[in-house]
C-alpha cells in the first residue's frame, strides 16, 4: 500500500469527518454525494445538538490520533470545521429557555 501524500492524508481527514457527521446525524449521505458542490449543501441537511456534540467529540479523539495533535488544537480544528462544513443544527421548541454559553 503507498503512503499517502501531505495533501491526499488532509483529503482523507476531510472526507472522513464529514462521512461521520452524516452517519452520526442519521443520513444515508456520503462525501461522495456532496464532492464538488459549491453550494451551502450543509444547511440542506440537519443535526441535533446532541448528535453536533457526539460528532464533535469523536473528531476531536479522531484528530488527536489521526495527526497527533493536543486536544486543545484538536478543539479549535474540528471547532473551524464545523464552523465551515457542520450541518445546520435543528431548532427545537426549548430555544427560548436556552441561553448561550
């Protein structure tokens, strides 16, 4: 098997947190689907807060072990990803009590 280059190690890193955020959020979708649009494709599907935080916190273990990184900057990396890329989270009814933290 070849190693991976700098650039296709960072593709896959890509490609692998966004297939587990689909996976986490319950859609039968794949990079593969989403590869090349340039549109906002990420506000066209959901995810709850808690599957966010489930996500969230299985790409901070994968980038600790993937690329060795502290998990402060494993926080800040995924935190910049989902920024970027995480899909739209659902609005529920208990908004209004929920305060920002």
């Amino acid at each position: 098997m070849k190693r991976l280059s700098k650039e296709e190690k960072q593709e896959q890193t890509v490609i692998d947190l966004i297939n587990k955020m689909f996976e986490i959020a319950g859609h039968s979708v794949t990079f593969e689907d989403i590869k090349g649009r340039k549109d906002d494709w990420y506000a066209q599907w959901t995810m709850t807060e808690e599957q966010n935080k489930e996500w969230r916190d299985w790409g901070i273990k994968y980038l600790k072990k993937q690329k060795g990184l502290y998990k402060h900057y494993a926080e800040r990396q995924i935190a910049m990803f989902d920024l970027m890329y995480g899909l739209k989270l659902q609005q529920n009814d208990k908004m209004e009590t929920q305060t920002n933290g």
